[in-house]
C-alpha cells in the first residue's frame, strides 16, 4: 500500500468517525426535542382539562345565579338603569320588552332587536316557544331536529347567548314541514 493510500484511508476512517458523530448527536438533539414536546404536550393537554372543569364550574354557576336572580327580581327593581355586568350590559326589562306588543302576556324569553336589520332577535327559549306554537308544528309536520340544523346556520349572538331571527325561525319551520310532506309522498 502506497502512503498515498495510506492517507487516504485515514482520511475515509477520519470522515466516516465524524459523519458518526454528527449523526449521533443530532439522533439525541431530536430525542431531546421529542421529550421536550411530549412534555409540553402533556403539560398542554393538563392545562386544556383543568380549564374545562373551570368552564363546567362557572357555567353552572352562572345558570344557579340566572335561576335565582330571574323571577323574584323583576317584581322588585323598577329601575330602567341597566346592571353592569362585566363588559355586557343587562337590562332588566331585556326579557319581557316593549317588543310585545300591548295587550298581550309579556314574553317570559329573551327577545331582542338586531342592532343592523332591526329585526327582531329571539332567544333560545322564545324560540322554541315559537317553534311549539306554530300551527304545523300542532298538526306534527314539523322535524324538529331538521328544524334544528336549518337554524345552526343562522344563529348569531346578541350579547347574552344565541338569538335567530324571527323570520329564519319561520322560515326553517315552513321549509321543514314542506320537506316532510315529501317524504309522505
């Protein structure tokens, strides 16, 4: 073997020794980075279930204080100055408006009024109760889960939860019963 090759040999065996090397530590950078995410992850996925419990918590409390603070207030505040409630405002009479009309019971749901249409907003409870008193519903041609995915599509919020518009309501109502009587045929 000539020195030429001699050198060169030692300069493969020099360059494969260095190419391990590289190799290996950039095998433990990435093992490292592995263990790191898998910790933040599960530090992620902790933090995701503790502020779930923390939503469930407050979500109950908000509906105990709702519930309680509802029907025996109303009778006993006349002001029309709206409670401040964090960055949302409550007005007691948001319930039971000047939205319905003279004459008639006061709604025992929220409605509201769209501040860019104007039309009126009802809430979840009005609007089952519109959805209930509608005469196709009375006679049962009304798919209420069908209904139910028709105004998925149109839920906005005014504020205090989800409201839908009025004519929506109807609208999903109709068209739901008109799906149905396709069905019979």
């Amino acid at each position: 073997m000539t020195p030429a090759q001699s050198k060169r040999k030692a300069q493969n065996r020099a360059a494969q020794r260095a190419f391990r090397e590289r190799k290996e530590r950039h095998v433990r950078e990435l093992e490292e980075k592995v263990n790191n995410l898998e910790q933040a992850s599960s530090n992620l996925v902790a933090d995701n279930e503790r502020l779930k419990r923390e939503l469930a918590r407050f979500t109950t409390e908000n509906e105990i204080l709702r519930a309680t603070s509802g029907s025996g207030d109303r009778t006993h505040n006349h002001s029309d100055e709206p409670t401040t409630t964090g960055p949302l405002k409550y007005t007691p009479t948001d319930f039971y408006s000047e939205l319905v009309p003279k004459g008639e019971p006061s709604r025992l749901h929220r409605v509201s009024t769209c501040a860019k249409t104007g039309e009126k907003l009802l809430g979840a409870g009005a609007t089952w109760d519109l959805i209930q008193g509608h005469e196709l519903f009375k006679r049962g041609l009304v798919d209420i889960k069908d209904v139910s995915e028709r105004l998925k599509n149109i839920t906005q919020c005014d504020g205090q939860g989800p409201a839908f518009p009025e004519a929506e309501v109807l609208k999903a109502i109709e068209e739901s019963a008109a799906a149905n009587d396709d069905d019979l045929l």
